[in-house]
C-alpha cells in the first residue's frame, strides 16, 4: 500500500532496486501509524518525494529511526533488508533469535513452488 507518487529514484528516471522497497515500507508504515501518507497528496506530491521531508509528526518515538532512515532519497543509504528485519526485532523486542534468523529459516518462492 504505497502512497500515490513514483519513488524518488524513478521520478529522476532511474530504475528501482531491492533498496526502493525500502522506501515503499517506511511510507507504508508511516500510513499505517498515522493514517497519512509522509509526503501528502495532491498534485504536488511528485516533487516532495523527490525534494521534500516527510512529516513524521505523528509518528511514535520507536518507529521514528526506522522509517526515517527507509525514507531517505538515496537508495544507496537506506536499510537492506537484513538490517530492516533487525530494526524490526529490537522494536517488537525479539531476544532470543533476530527476524534475520528466523525468516532465513522459511522457504523462498522457488523452494515452494517445486
């Protein structure tokens, strides 16, 4: 459930990457928690993804640090997936084994569908 609006990175005409899914889950989660999407709506909203802030005004102290580094413009500098799964473990307060450890554990699409 992405917020309408392109990612920065395919509003400047370059291709997505693993990393934009990034992007797509700190907007989400920003909706998810506030019910507003970070960038707004509108017609405008292209270029305040691309050039704005997002308003995490709303959003709760323990998911800040998570969606604001998912959010960031630079692909290159927002989480991998390994470290989302991290953030998401010290969150939810996972002691034992990381969401890393576990999700390594399931099967991918591939191993499923033979």
């Amino acid at each position: 459930m992405r917020e309408k609006g392109p990612l920065p990175e395919q509003a400047l005409g370059d291709p997505a990457t693993p990393r934009s899914d990034g992007f797509s889950l700190g907007a989400s989660l920003v909706f998810a928690a506030t019910g507003a999407a970070p960038f707004g709506i509108g017609h405008k909203v292209r270029g305040r993804i691309v050039h704005g802030e997002p308003d995490l005004s709303r959003c709760r102290t323990p998911c800040v640090g998570l969606v604001t580094t998912c959010l960031v413009k630079d692909p290159a500098d927002r989480p991998s997936p390994d470290q989302v799964l991290i953030a998401l473990s010290t969150l939810i307060g996972v002691q034992e084994r990381t969401l890393v450890e576990i999700t390594a554990e399931l099967p991918t699409v591939q191993e499923e569908t033979r």
